[in-house]
C-alpha cells in the first residue's frame, strides 16, 4: 500500500485500483466509487478528504474508522438494491 503511496506522490498520475478491501480503499484513494452487484455499476462516490501523505498513523485515527464505516454502509446498501 505504501509503495503505490509513494509513486502516486512522485509521479500524480491518476490511478484506477480496484480492491474488495474497504480498509485499503479508505487508505489509498481519494475518492471511491462503491459498485453494485452483477451488473457491476456504480452505486455511490464516497469523497476521502483525508490529507497527505497518508501514514500508519492514519489508519488509527477516528477519520479513517468514521471513512471506513461509511464505505461499509454505502457498500451494504449497494449489495441490497
């Protein structure tokens, strides 16, 4: 996670990373388009507002736990529709 960090820092180009990890998509992204089911379509945006460079620290703060609930609840809507 922290390599993919770095490059994005050096190089700011726009990355497309799909994962089924809400924990590493909180830390990764600035924003993350949560999917539907099969058809996979996109169900909601959840902006990360989060600042940067992003460190383990990060991971333990009540903004990446209330991100985190966040992506879940959007998530578990989305597997519902």
């Amino acid at each position: 996670d922290n390599d993919l960090l770095q490059l994005w820092a050096r190089q700011r180009w726009t990355v497309v990373f799909v994962t089924h990890s809400v924990y590493e998509s909180v830390y990764l992204s600035t924003r993350i388009a949560v999917m539907t089911a099969r058809p996979g379509r996109a169900a909601s945006e959840v902006v990360i507002d989060a600042p940067a460079p992003r460190d383990e620290a990060f991971r333990t703060s009540p903004l990446y736990h209330e991100y985190c609930r966040q992506v879940s609840a959007r998530l578990a809507e989305a597997t519902r529709a």
